[in-house]
C-alpha cells in the first residue's frame, strides 16, 4: 500500500508514463487507484510517429498493469520521506509476523 | 460476490469521483474513475497495438470494459478505414490504455487522412502485425542446463 499512497501524493503533478508498448505519455496526474492504474489529464504523447490515433485522445487511463515506467520530476519526490516509510512499513510488517 | 451495498463515498474520497448508484464498480477502490467516461465516445488502445473505438456502456474493477456501437480504426500510412463492430465486451488484461476522444482534434486529424477500402487496408495491416509477431517470438534459443544431481553421475 505504500506505493499507493506515494502515488497519490503525484496527484495533480506532471509525470512521464513509459508503457509496454513503448508508447510514451506526459501528463498531469489525475487519480490513481490501488492497481496502480492512472489517469493522466491534458497529454502528449512523445513518440507520436508510432501512435498518431493518440493524438486525439485528451485524457487517459491507463492501466497499470502495462506501465513499465514512471519518470517524476525529482523536485515532487521527497526520497527521505519515502524511506521513512518504508522502513516504518517494514517494522509494522515485522510487528504483525511476531 | 461483491457487496456493493458496503461501498459507500465516503471510501473512496481518495478517488475524488462521483458516485452514481446502480453503476456496477463504482465506489469499488478499483478502476472507479472510469465512471465519468460512462455513456461517452472512448478509444481503446488495446495490448497488442489494436485501436477500439465506442460508447463506454459499463466496466468493472479491472477495467473489463462493455462498448457500444462500436468499429475498430485501421490506419495505413495516411489512409484510414474503420470496421463496425456492434456491442464488444473488451476483458481488462487486454486494455492498455484508453481515453476520451477529443472531437475536434480528430476531425482535424482525420481531415489530413484518406479513407481506403476496407477489405484492402485491413489484409495490409493484418499482414504487418503478423510480420512484428513473428519478429516478437524470434527470440535466441533457450540455453538447456544439465544439473548433475543424479546419483549414477
């Protein structure tokens, strides 16, 4: 659930999704849900050669099951934060095993 | 069975979506976004490289998908030709992607586009996705190990 809630947090900033299909999208986060599926809003799709029909699309969702990538802006990322929680994760995990 | 009567909005303010009733999924901390492409003009980019276009009737949690009056848009260097396809029912693992369709946009897009024959585009193009298929599954020969746990080694 971590990834979910540091997902959430991009919510309303501009993200880079590279997908399986090597189709690359800009976007500003919509929402995202717990699949890690996102929705991007006013989106560019920078390699359009390979797909000019994603040109008329002005949002998207795309499902997370065929991200391969998410590039962010290091400024939107608190690194420290994320480690916090992870590691408070993983002493909660190590709580409920015991 | 999904209860659905136990999902209620307030579960799902993460999500800042509208709650419709009666929607199957929505309310549901799953793909419940796509409720406000409900009843509009959507293009589904599918896993392998397909575009779907149609009227969002209905989807679930993982983004199974009901279309309506629905075609599938071949595109041929600069020609164009869709083949209506009715109702299609799309199973979630094959969407990659899907968005609402700028109306605008398009029409200017498809303006610089020829419309070509149907029966020809779509034996051209069938004949390119079979050629990349092929080239997908040429992958280098397995390497074979041979563990000598044996006792007769």
């Amino acid at each position: 659930m971590l990834f979910f809630s540091f997902f959430k947090t991009f919510i309303g900033k501009t993200v880079t999704v590279e997908l399986k299909n090597d189709v690359i999208i800009r976007g500003k986060v919509h929402s995202v849900d717990q699949y890690l599926n996102i929705k991007l809003e006013d989106i560019e799709i920078l390699n359009i050669e390979s797909c000019p029909q994603l040109m008329t699309l002005k949002n998207s969702f795309i499902r997370g099951s065929v991200i391969r990538y998410i590039q962010v802006y290091a400024i939107d990322v608190d690194c420290e934060m994320l480690q916090e929680a992870a590691r408070r994760e993983y002493k909660e995990l190590k709580k409920v095993a015991k | 069975m999904n209860d659905l009567t136990k999902w209620s909005l307030s579960q799902d303010t993460n999500l800042q979506s509208p709650w419709i009733e009666g929607i199957p999924g929505c309310g549901i901390p799953g793909a419940a976004s796509l409720v406000e492409h409900i009843d509009r003009q959507i293009l589904v980019l599918q896993r392998d490289g397909r575009y779907i276009v149609g009227y969002l009737r209905s989807y679930d949690q993982y983004a199974n998908l009901v279309l309506e009056n629905t075609f599938e848009r071949f595109i041929l260097d600069d020609t164009y030709c869709d083949e209506p396809l009715g109702i299609f029912i799309i199973r979630g693992e094959n969407v990659a992607l899907l968005g609402e369709v700028d109306e605008e946009k398009e029409n200017q897009w498809l303006s610089q586009l020829r419309t070509a024959s149907l029966e020809e585009t779509k034996r051209i193009v069938r004949e390119k996705r079979q050629a990349t298929k092929a080239h997908l599954h040429d992958q280098p020969e397995r390497v074979e190990w041979t563990f000598y746990d044996d006792a007769f080694f």
